[in-house]
C-alpha cells in the first residue's frame, strides 16, 4: 500500500549521484600596470568586483564548471592592479531534475570553487606588493535569483513587443 502513495516521476534521493572530479586553475592574470608609481600614491582604493559563471557538457552526465572572478583596483584613475582567476572544475551529476540543474551549477557549484579563487587572488594580490585582499563570502544564491528575474523580465518584454 506504501507503494501506492509514491508519486510517479519523483526523483528518488538515492539515484541522485553528484561528484566533484578535479578542481583547477584554467587561467590566471595578474596586472600592476602603474607599478612602481602606484606605491607613492595615497592608498584610497577603489576596488570592482566581477564574477561570470560559464557551464559547459563535457559528456552526457560530466560537465565543466568555470568562475571566474575579476578585481579591479584603482587609486582615482590610475589601476593599482587588476587580477582575473578562472576557477574550474569537472562534475558529475545525475539523478537531478531539470529545474534542478541551474542551481546546482550556478549556486552549489561556484560556492564550491570560490573559496579556490579567493585564495589565489589573495597571494597574488600579497605577491604583487599590495596589502592582501581577502574577499568576503558571495552569495551565490541570490546572484543567480536576480539572473532569473532579469531572464523573465526580458521574456515578458519580448512578450510585449
């Protein structure tokens, strides 16, 4: 009678398989363009921060995961340095539902390798002779709820047109 109660197409937890295979640096930059005038200025830095996020199928249940991660720092027009990390990694997913991939690759997984670029941006920031930088956490949760919304936004705008 307990088998009955099941409701069709859903997915049990026990299918579900997900691996991190590898975690690697797929591309590195480090730039001081104004170096060493740079140090002589009065240190009141602007810092940007950009993050993209690129998934790529490698084979039918392995996929590719890049972050990538841009700092710009400047003192008023001048860069101190702009530092850019491609942070990837191979997964293995299956078992998941479709709506269930975007999260998976574009939260859990980036929240998995942000802690690797945030440490590579760190030293290369210290090895460049600035004060280090440690980024703070990125809520990756709410960076992909707001790439939804425009997404929806933009469907209903070609909607009305």
């Amino acid at each position: 009678m307990a088998e009955e109660n099941q409701q069709p197409n859903q997915t049990d937890d026990a299918e579900r398989q997900f691996m991190l295979r590898n975690v690697y640096v797929k591309d590195l930059s480090f730039e001081s363009p104004n170096v060493p005038e740079i140090f002589r200025e009065e240190w009141k830095p602007e810092t940007s921060l950009h993050l993209d996020i690129k998934v790529q199928q490698l084979a039918e249940e392995t996929h590719e995961i890049v972050l990538t991660v841009t700092v710009t720092t400047k003192i008023g027009e001048k860069t101190a340095y702009l530092v850019e990390v491609h942070q990837a990694g191979i997964v293995s997913a299956k078992g998941f539902g479709q709506q269930e991939y975007g999260p998976l690759f574009y939260v859990y997984c980036p929240g998995i390798l942000f802690p690797y670029a945030r440490q590579a941006i760190t030293d290369l920031v210290g090895k460049g002779g600035f004060s280090p930088l440690v980024l703070q956490h990125i809520n990756f949760d709410q960076i992909y709820a707001q790439k939804l919304a425009e997404q929806r936004e933009g469907a209903d705008a070609d909607k009305a047109h």
